[in-house]
C-alpha cells in the first residue's frame, strides 16, 4: 500500500495555512481543500453539472472549481491561482 501522512489545518485561517506551508516546505503549491460533505463545498466555487457528479461520486476526487468572491478560504490556500480544488 501507499505508506505517509496527511496534515490538515483550518483553510479559513491564513496563520494555520502559512505555518502548515512553512513546515511542508510547499513554497506556493496549492492545497486542496476537504470538507465533510459535497453540500460544503457549493459556496466554495462555481460547481456545474459534471463538477458536481464528481464530487458526489464513490472516488471523489479532488475537482478544481474557480474560486467564488466570497469563498471562506485564506488566500494562501492557493497563491496566485483562480481555482481551487
């Protein structure tokens, strides 16, 4: 199988996503975002049909959506990047 870790931090909070890029030595890789249910994310982006039968889907992998104006997300999620996934 596939060994390592996964560390999360709260994406609202620019400070926990800075110190989480600094100890992961990301530089301005974007991270993605997780959220418990795929009703989480609608005001994270603009989702369409097919975005939405991903995130709905048994292998919910990680769907790139542009980023809504209003979107609860620190701005260092992802640096320079319209989208977030």
């Amino acid at each position: 199988g596939i060994g390592g870790y996964h560390l999360a931090c709260d994406a609202a909070n620019d400070d926990a996503v800075t110190e989480l890029r600094r100890r992961k030595r990301r530089g301005d890789k974007p991270f993605a975002v997780m959220v418990a249910h795929p009703a989480m994310a609608r005001p994270l982006g603009a989702f369409d049909a097919n975005s939405e039968r991903l995130l709905s889907g048994p292998q919910r992998p990680i769907v790139l959506v542009g980023r809504a104006p209003s979107a609860p997300v620190a701005d260092s999620v992802a640096p320079h990047n319209p989208d977030l996934g």
